[in-house]
C-alpha cells in the first residue's frame, strides 16, 4: 500500500513539473528587440486574410511537428489582419502553452518572434476578392467577443471551441463558403493536418522562409 501510495505521488509530480516544462517551453522569451520578424519590404506584401503559418518554438512544436508528420515543418498557423500599416494574426492557443486561452489578436512582429527560424511561410487563398477579405475580418471580430475556449479534444464538429486550424476552416469553409477542397481528401487529413493551408491547388505561397 506504501509503495502504491508513493507511486501515485510521484506521478502527480511529474505531471506537474511536466506541465509547467511545456508551458515555460512553448515560446521564446520576450526581449527588448523582436529577434525573428518579417522585414518591411515583406510585410508590405501581406493582406487581410493571408495565413501565416509557422513551426513553434518549443517542446510542444517539436513533439506536433513529429506526430502530425507535415510536408512542410510547420505546427501553427493563424490569420492575418491589416488595417492600414497595423499587422496583427489571428489565432488560437491553448491556456497550457500560453496565458491566455482561445483566440487571440496578436503584433505580427510578437507572433514571428516566437517562431522557429526560418520557418515562416505566408501563403493567399487563389482569387481571394478584397469583399472577402472584409467578410474575413468580420468574422474574426465576431469570434474575438464571442470569446470562445480553445478546443483541446481536437472535435473539429464541436462549434463551442476550436483549435488553430480548425478555427481557418470554420471562417473560410463554414462560415464564409471561400475555400472548397477536393471530396477525395479525407476528413482526417483535412482538418487535423495543415497541409491544405499550403497546398498550391488552392493557396498561393507569398513568403516561404524555408527555401
């Protein structure tokens, strides 16, 4: 009983210094000067509605990044919104890797910052109309209020929560009918991969730091 009993203790220790390593882990710290951004010339090219997607910096990345087996090495991604020389991303983050939890509008230069070098990519919806961008920035005002938790049982049919891709695929298929994809890919693929995000079929690449 002694022995069970320390066991049990011990792995609710570990369990929380586990969980206090992949949160401390998760991103790079902040300093003075963002160390990883998008030079002027590049952010000049972005427009609402472009997605950016990246490979962590982290633990938590490299463990999405081996399990999720990606093209190309990247494990987040989220929405950019200009308004007028402004750039922030939309996306969601869960509360175990960051202090705040669910959808969040971010600087794109604190967003780039805690990515892994060279691993940013921006790519466009193919014929995205500026009305659709517009429609775009709607909806992410509409889910910023709305406040909803991030979605960590990864149910892409659960609308009372979502996880970073599957909030892309709620506004641009779902919501706004933008993005229709081929009835051969799986669902599976579809929405717990990123692979689409980047698929030149449907998305223009605009900035690939991985060349």
């Amino acid at each position: 009983m002694r022995s069970f009993v320390k066991l049990l203790i011990f792995l609710i220790v570990l369990s929380i210094l586990a969980f206090k390593f992949l949160k401390s882990s998760s991103s790079r710290l902040l300093e003075e000067d963002f160390y990883y951004v998008l030079t002027q010339e590049e952010k000049h090219q972005l427009q609402t509605g472009d997605i950016i997607l990246r490979r962590g910096y982290g633990f938590v990345s490299t463990m999405i990044l081996r399990m999720m087996q990606e093209e190309m090495p990247v494990t987040h991604l989220g929405i950019i919104i200009r308004s007028n020389d402004s750039l922030k991303v939309a996306h969601t983050l869960s509360s175990t890797v960051s202090n705040q939890d669910g959808l969040r509008l971010q600087q794109i230069d604190s967003f780039t910052h805690n990515s892994y070098d060279n691993s940013l990519i921006v790519t466009r919806l193919k014929n995205l109309e500026s009305s659709a961008m517009e429609k775009i920035k709607k909806q992410v005002a509409y889910y910023t209020k709305k406040q909803l938790p991030f979605d960590h049982h990864f149910d892409y049919k659960d609308t009372t929560a979502h996880y970073c891709s599957e909030f892309i695929w709620r506004v641009y298929e779902h919501n706004l009918n933008l993005l229709k994809v081929a009835d051969s890919i799986s669902a599976e693929e579809k929405y717990t991969t990123l692979k689409t995000f980047y698929d030149p079929n449907y998305f223009d690449i605009i900035l690939n730091h991985q060349q």
